[in-house]
C-alpha cells in the first residue's frame, strides 16, 4: 500500500468518525487555519455528496505588519466537486504584496501586481527547487492530488511544522508549502453551489490586483491607507470553451501608515461576499441590490458565452440586458474572467 493509499484510508476513517458524531479537534498549521477554512461547513460539506455538480471559490487574506513595512498575502482556490461531492478539478493561484514606508510617512507601492501563476517564470523557484520546476507547476501538481478526494478528505492532509506535505508521493510533484492552498480549497468546497457545471467541464481562476491608493505621504493629520484592491473569478468551462458558471468575489485589503513611518494592518480581511448584506449598498443600488446580488447577475449573464463573447461585453453600462442584472463597475471582473480564460487555455 502506498503512502497516498494509507493516507486516505486514514482520512476515510477520520471522516466517518466525523459523520458519526465522534468530532476530533485538528492542529493549527498555519496562521490560515483548516479549522477556520472549515467553520460552519459540517452541513455543507455533507449535502456535496448527493447534490448536482458545483462550482466554489474560497479566498484567504492576510495582513501583516513589521516595523515600516507591511504586507498583502491573498491565496485563491477554484474547485468544481462531482455529483458525489468529490473534487473533480481544482486551481489555485498566490499574490504577495509588499508596501514600505520611510521615517517621513512617504509610502513606496510595488509596481508589479501579478500573481505568481501570472509571473510564470518571472517567479524565480524553479532555480531554487529542487525539483526544478516553478510555482504553477508544483501548485498543479497539488491540485492534481487532491482530485478524487471528498473536502473532508482534502482538509485533512497533512503537513509538516513548516507547512509543507508529509506524503511521499505529493512531495515527489511538489515541495512548497502547501497547508494555505489546502485551507484555501476547504473553503471553496465550503462555498460551493450548483451553478450550471456539469461532468467534463473544466474550472479556471483569474485574478485582477491594482494599486487603490490615492496618497502616498501620510502627515500628522491624516494617514494613508495603502489599499490594494483584489478580484477573483472563478469559471468553469465546457468542451466548446463555453462558461457553464461563474463567481466574482471582490476585496479591499489597506494598511494604515501614520507620518513617522509605521505601518498598521488589519485584524481581518473579509471580501465583499463574505461581507453580504452589511457591505452596504443596496440602499445606493438603483436596483436595490447588494454586492453580492450584483455580481451573481454579472456571472450569470456570462453562462454559455465564449472568451470573445464575454470579452465583448461593453463596460459602459450600454447593454441593457446586463444593466438589469447588474449596475456595478465590471472593469475589473472582466480583467478576472479574462485571465481565467488564459489561464484555462494553458
């Protein structure tokens, strides 16, 4: 029996144990806990296993600071689970984001804002690997591990003090840390919802980073917030390259950074469908929707469309048929679904 074998049979033991009512704590990994990924899923996770085939995404940020520096960490996962629950496709992708400031309160933004899937091999870890291989491909590599599995089984593997994998067959693929991407995955399962995805499609992710500053000096009468604004896609595709279904999520990560220079970050940071209701726009929506309503009438307006059809799309507002889903600037959710697409043609 191999390591992978022993592994899920451990994880099917474990799970049964869990549906049995015998709960059994797990150990904190990482400051992006499974436990947090999967709180409140007990239920969702379950009804996966008769339901139609869905579609989730689940982003993680993270803000740190240090001295007069601070930074953005986001990791995303798209999933598509089969009608019985278990992942048929997974992607993820990483973003890091660094913000500096001197003793006066001037704040240096980055220039680059592209993902590491985005940077290919402008991301220099296949020199550094001892696998020789970059990041796309040993975050491939984990996604690939993890088809077959149940979420239950997925949030369950387990790693190491440094985060990285145990089993020998996962690590002979990939070798970086990877319990993030396995909380990141968990929650996406978590989320996930029958959308219109169906046996032999395929799921892609794209993500759109820009620079949200408008100061870049803080004074002794007023800080900077150093914002970085973050969307995600989640698309699966037919044979025919045509969208079968869509997430668009959204979040707003700042750091303060006051005049003598230090830099503050928040506690959390919750995108705009995790914020729901209290995000706080229907009252302004000619509509009278939500965030969140707005954006399932954009990514429903995408369903059965192909790249160019979607690319199309004009951003004015001029389409009435859109306009009476979906009021919201869609610049940027066009960019996300633009890259999904790139990245499901690779």
């Amino acid at each position: 029996m191999t390591q992978r074998q022993k592994a899920l049979l451990s994880c099917a033991v474990a799970a049964a144990l869990l549906l049995s009512g015998c709960r059994k704590g797990s150990s904190d990994s990482g400051s992006m806990s499974s436990s947090n990924a999967m709180s409140g899923s007990s239920g969702s996770a379950s009804t996966t296993q008769t339901g139609g085939w869905k579609t989730g995404l689940g982003i993680l940020t993270e803000a740190s600071d240090e001295a007069r520096t601070g930074t953005i960490h986001t990791i995303a996962a798209a999933v598509l689970l089969d009608g019985d629950g278990k992942l048929a496709d997974v992607m993820l992708d990483e973003l890091e984001v660094e913000v500096t400031a001197d003793g006066k309160g001037v704040v240096t933004m980055p220039t680059d804002y592209r993902t590491k899937r985005q940077k290919g091999g402008d991301y220099p870890l296949a020199v550094a690997s001892s696998l020789k291989k970059g990041w796309a491909e040993q975050a491939d590599d984990f996604a690939d591990y993890l088809t077959g599995m149940t979420p239950e089984q997925a949030s369950m593997l387990e790693t190491d003090k440094d985060g990285k994998a145990v089993d020998a067959d996962l690590l002979s693929g990939c070798t970086i840390r990877v319990d993030k991407y396995r909380d990141a995955v968990a929650k996406a399962c978590t989320n996930a919802s029958a959308l219109g995805a169906a046996k032999g499609d395929r799921v892609s992710l794209g993500v759109e980073a820009e620079n949200a500053s408008s100061d870049i000096t803080a004074t002794d009468d007023k800080d900077v917030n150093a914002e970085v604004d973050l969307t995600v896609v989640a698309l699966t595709l037919d044979a025919d390259g045509r969208v079968t279904s869509a997430i668009g999520d959204m979040a707003e990560p700042a750091l303060t950074i006051a005049a003598d220079g230090g830099v503050t970050a928040p506690d959390t940071v919750r995108s705009k469908l995790e914020l729901g209701d209290s995000y706080g726009m229907r009252n302004a929506s000619s509509l009278g929707k939500e965030w969140y309503e707005h954006s399932e009438g954009y990514c429903s307006y995408l369903k059965g469309k192909t790249e160019k059809e979607v690319a199309d799309i004009p951003a004015d507002g001029s389409d009435a048929d859109l306009a009476a889903l979906c009021t919201i600037s869609i610049d940027a959710l066009q960019k996300a679904v633009g890259d999904a697409f790139e990245n499901a043609s690779l």
